[in-house]
C-alpha cells in the first residue's frame, strides 16, 4: 500500500458561554477533569440545561464512548487485539455514561437521538461534542462559542480522525495512481483543503493557512491528544454492537457491567470473523 494524508480532525467540547455565565462560572476557566465538569455539569441542571450531547445509543462511537474510554485509561482492545472493552476501566466509563443519564446531565433520547445539535443551538445545553465543522455552523448561525480541552479522568485524550489517499497494493496503475495521490495531498492542495473543510493540515508547508484563525489554533493545540480510531480489522463493526447494549443500559434493561461484558462478547464474536 502506498498512503499520504490529507487532513487531521480534532474533537473536543465546545461550550456555550451564555449558559456557562448562567451558571455562575467563567467561560475563561473552563473544566479539564471530569470532576470538574460534573460540577459544572450538576449546576447546569439545576438551572434547567442539559450539560452536554451523548448520543449514546444511535451515535458514531468515536464522538460518544471511545473518548470517555480512553480518558478513563481504557480502551477496546490490547494492543494485541484482545477485547478488554469490559475490564475495570471499561466499566467503569458504561457506569459514568449511565450517571450522566440518571443524574439528567444529558437528554433522555440519548438512547435513540443521532444528533443533539440542535439542543446546543437553541440555548439548552452547556456543551456539545464538537470540530471545526461545528464552528462554521456556529458562526453562520453568529452563535456565542468558546472551545474547551480535552477533558481527563486518568489521561487527557479525544479523537480525530486521520484522511488519507491510499493506493492500494492492486491498482492496476500504481505509479499514476501514486502521482495522482502526491498531486491530492501537495501543499497547495492541502491548503485549499483544509481551508475549505475545517480540518487541520498535516503537511508543515500548509500548516500557517491558520495563522489568523484563533479557534483552528485552539484545535491544532490538542492535536497530539487525539487518537484516530480503535485499530483493528473489524473496528467499524464493533460500533452497533456497543451502541446497541448502550442503549439497553440507558433503558435500565441491563447495568454498566452487564452492558459492558455484553458489548464485549458481541465483539469478541466479530473479531473472529
């Protein structure tokens, strides 16, 4: 295989200033451990407001669980592959996912919604998961917005995602199709891309094209947080699987750890496959 990228993402919380005022805190010294914003949080509902998005049951796994898993000092698999999706840290993040929904830290269709934006965008909600695509809805709309960190429970972690242009190993042309991918991902390309789409350049020579943009700033801050996936042949499989006992767990069908070791099993069989 012959691969170069194009682009990288970074995911994070964004925060509705307003609200945080509202709340009687300061949009200058946001949250960066889950306690601290669980505080936020709780307060947040005291006031009428949800605190952020979770769309648990129906939503992409990368903007749901995986990064309260990683933060939490979990993962989905070893790095040998092995399923470790329900060991304590595991658990331990079904169990923080199932406070957030009994304490009403996140809407009830977190079980079903695939898309809570717009409680964000009417004022309802303190923070929404969210990247660069999220700031160009935001200020078309002249939404109030402040970009937070990554937050940490045992490491400081989020995803983003990595595109690349991939030749694959039976191209019946490989060396066009290589030039055709050089061309795609050149710095003048990438600059353009980017500058387009929202994601940050990975080429050095296009990395200034944000220079005068301090919230893309902001994001290229975290970029040596992310993670881009969960690495292994069946990966985008596993995600309905977890999604499914997700849901079951916020409908009070099953616990954390019965979610989880049920989440578990339905990969272990895909990893098999």
């Amino acid at each position: 295989m012959y691969a170069l990228p194009i682009l990288q993402e970074v995911q994070t919380l964004i925060y509705n200033p307003d609200v945080i005022k509202a709340i009687g805190e300061d949009p200058a010294k946001l949250p960066t451990t889950w306690d601290e914003f669980d505080r936020w949080a709780e307060k947040a509902k005291v006031k009428g407001y949800y605190a952020r998005n979770f769309e648990g049951g129906a939503g992409c796994c990368n903007a749901t669980l995986y990064p309260l898993l990683w933060q939490s000092g979990g993962n989905v698999t070893d790095d040998g592959g092995g399923i470790i999706l329900n060991n304590d840290k595991g658990v331990q993040t079904f169990e923080y996912v199932k406070k957030m929904y009994d304490n009403g830290w996140i809407p009830k269709d977190s079980i079903s919604n695939d898309n809570q934006f717009p409680e964000f965008l009417s004022g309802k909600m303190l923070a929404v998961w969210g990247q660069g695509s999220t700031l160009a809805t935001l200020k078309a709309q002249k939404k109030p917005y402040v970009i937070g960190p990554p937050l940490k429970k045992e490491k400081q972690a989020s995803f983003g995602t990595v595109g690349m242009f991939v030749v694959s190993k039976t191209s019946k042309n490989n060396a066009a199709a290589v030039e055709f991918a050089k061309f795609l991902t050149n710095t003048d390309t990438a600059k353009a891309f980017n500058k387009l789409t929202g994601y940050l350049p990975v080429r050095k020579s296009a990395g200034d094209i944000y220079n005068d943009d301090q919230d893309m700033k902001e994001f290229m801050k975290y970029a040596d947080l992310t993670i881009p996936g969960i690495s292994h042949p069946a990966a985008r499989g596993f995600m309905p699987k977890i999604q499914a006992e997700i849901g079951a767990m916020l409908e009070g069908k099953k616990t954390p750890k019965q979610a989880a070791d049920a989440a578990a099993e339905a990969l272990k069989l895909d990893a098999k496959k």
